[in-house]
C-alpha cells in the first residue's frame, strides 16, 4: 500500500455549523439525552477529526485509482463490475457525540454505494431500500450463480443494469433474465451493546444502546424510522422496552425530532407489529446459518 501522505491539505467545515450540534436530547434513549452541549475544545476536536478522516480519504482516491488503472492496462474495464462502499458511518457531531459509530441514526448507519460497469449508465441513481446483505447475491448474480437458500438479502441488479445493452456479460444477462426485480419497503436493523464504552460522564455507548428498528418507506407516510430500545434486550427478546423512536426521514433527515409521543396509538400499534415480524424474520435466517455452520 503506498504511503499517501495528505497532512496539511485537509478541509475544514466546522461541525457548529451544522444543526445536529445544537439538537435538545430529551426525547431520546439514555445514552443520547445524557450528553451535554459540547465545549468549544469538544468543537476544535471534532473539526479536527473531520478534517484529518477527509484528509485520510484522499489517498483512499488514490488507491482506488491505481486499481481502476491497473485493470485499464490490462484491458478489461469493458468486462469488468466495481462497485466502493463501507461497513458503516460515523458521529462527527451527531446526537452530541464527537466520534464513533453504533447509532440508529443515519449519519451512523447508511453507507455509500457506487457501481460502475458495462449497462450501467453514467451518473445514475436508483431509488431501493438496500443494504449490505444484498452485496453477496449481486456478486454472485455478477457470475451468473444463484445464492444459497439461506443467504440475507437479494441481488439489486436489475436495478441498475441494462438487459439489453450489448456490452453487458452472458452471466450477467442470464441472471438478470431468471431473477425477479426485488422490491422492499421495510428493512431491519439491530444494535446490541457489548457494555459502557468511552467514559462513566460522557460515554460512547452504554447499554441503553441497544435497540431493534425498521425502516419503513411507507405511501402515507412518508419515509419513517423506528426502534425500541431495551437495555437487556439479547436476554428478554426485547420485552421490557423503555424508550421508542420514531422519527419522519423525509421531513426531519437529521432525525433530530422524536414524534412518538405525538402519533395515534393505531400507527404505534401498526409499527410495533412490522417491527416484530422484521425481527422474527430476522431470527430466523439466523437459525437457519447457525443450522448449515453446524451441519459442515
């Protein structure tokens, strides 16, 4: 890995002036309405750390060029798939926290995606509730092979790919052809807390930290997001909950605002349920992993 060095050249967006730093806590689960307003040495280290991750992703550019480079040498971009993501955000502000992951929100949980490759057009987007589950069944679909029965997720390719452009691989066309394009309007996620993290003042993560929740994209609605929080939840199977969120995506994108005790009991009722069956069904292909590991 060559040595990039970018000390020095790194921008700076200072974190005050976004409105996640001055967000009012007190609607929120433990670990997040325990925060106090940061300090002005608490803003110098978050914009310090901003600037120096911004600065660590330049050579991340460069790497990513010498690859795409190295494949254009050897004369197989036209057949060749790249797709560049993470396993996760990071709190540079957020919710009062100056670093670290682990939360519900977005700015924590969503990653970026970029796919290139024959039959995909330039500078396009697509609009599907994925996440990082689906990579294995689109690599896979990429080769033209099925995934297991027991694999998370589906292949989001027929999202992005063209059937009918030429260039596009037989493998890829095959599976394109024989797989159905996925729709999702709910997706699961679950955070379970290994213990008080980061300071007994100020923690990173403690055990209030640990949650269940959906993403729900619903028609009347709106793009919606909710959790339950039980701080023993991996022993209870989360039946003593003591805080839920529930936050409007399309009108409040920080997540900022708490509106689960304004909403109608029908719509907690109706999010509870989805939720259950989120996590049931979760739990399930779980066991059915855990089964094949144990079979081989």
């Amino acid at each position: 890995m060559p040595n990039f060095n970018y000390s020095g050249q790194n921008p700076q967006t200072p974190c005050a002036a976004e409105p996640i730093a001055g967000m009012f806590p007190g609607d929120f689960h433990e670990l997040i309405s325990c925060q106090p307003p940061f300090s002005p040495s608490d803003v110098e280290y978050i914009d310090k750390l901003a600037a120096d991750r911004c600065g660590s992703l330049l050579a991340v550019d460069d790497t990513v060029q010498q690859v795409l480079d190295h494949v254009s040498q050897l004369d197989r971009m036209q057949n060749t798939y790249v797709m560049f993501t993470s396993d996760h955000g990071y709190n540079l502000g957020n919710h009062r926290h100056m670093s670290e992951k682990f939360l519900l929100y977005d700015h924590s949980l969503r990653i970026p995606f970029v796919i290139r490759g024959p039959g995909i057009s330039p500078n396009t987007t697509f609009d599907f509730l994925g996440s990082n589950v689906d990579l294995a069944p689109s690599f896979l679909g990429l080769a033209g092979l099925s995934p297991p029965s027991v694999t998370d997720g589906a292949s989001f390719l027929s999202h992005v790919i063209n059937a009918s452009d030429t260039s596009v691989p037989g493998s890829v066309k095959r599976h394109l052809q024989t797989t159905p394009a996925i729709t999702r309007d709910t997706h699961f996620v679950e955070y379970y807390d290994q213990g008080p993290y980061g300071g007994s003042t100020v923690p990173k993560d403690d055990w209030s930290n640990t949650y269940i929740g959906i993403y729900w994209e619903s028609v009347e609605y709106g793009q919606l997001k909710y959790a339950e929080y039980d701080p023993f939840g991996k022993q209870t199977g989360f039946a003593n909950i003591n805080t839920y969120e529930l936050f409007n995506v399309t009108v409040d994108p920080f997540e900022l605002y708490n509106i689960y005790p304004n909403v109608s009991q029908a719509l907690r009722q109706q999010l509870h349920q989805r939720l259950r069956q989120a996590t049931v069904s979760a739990s399930i292909q779980s066991t059915m992993h855990a089964c094949t590991v144990h079979a081989k």
